[in-house]
C-alpha cells in the first residue's frame, strides 16, 4: 500500500514560487520574500511572471489556465489560486 503524496499548504506553494522568482529574475536570489510581494515591482516583466507561474505549476504537475491568475495582485494571491486548485489528497 503506497502513501498519497500531501498536498502543499499555501507556504510550501508561496516557498517553491518565490525559489522560481529568484532563479527568473537578476537580483532576487538573496531577496526575503514576502506574499505581499508583487512580481511586477519587483522587476518580472510579463514574461518573467507566465514563467515563474509556469515553472510552478510544473513542479506541482499541476495545469490552470494562465487567465486563472488575472486578478492576483501579489503573491501571496498567486499561492493561493494554486492552492485553490489542488487536487483533494
């Protein structure tokens, strides 16, 4: 009998996003992260965000929409839209 796999809390989501921010965007890899934090202001141009985005969902092997993330103002918003979406354990 095999063990389910747990599901991510919004921190273990908000943690994996913020490691992608660090790798897509030159100066971030020693900035503290906050999920107040906004890509956009913090130099991810549109591009850098789909990526970031992209990288997580990939990690969680997870597949939404990019429209889906729209209205996040932050990422703390971002983190929880995947959250939301997370298969049940």
């Amino acid at each position: 009998m095999s063990n389910p796999i747990p599901v991510p809390d919004k921190t273990a989501i908000f943690r994996l996003m913020s490691r992608h921010a660090a790798a897509v965007v030159p100066g971030l890899e020693s900035h503290e992260f906050r999920p107040e934090d906004s890509l956009r202001y913090l130099g991810a141009n549109s591009i850098d965000r789909s990526e970031i985005i992209m990288m997580t969902l990939e990690s969680l092997s997870l597949s939404i929409s990019l429209v889906a993330f729209a209205r996040a103002e932050n990422m703390g918003d971002l983190a929880e839209i995947i959250h939301e979406r997370l298969p049940s354990a």
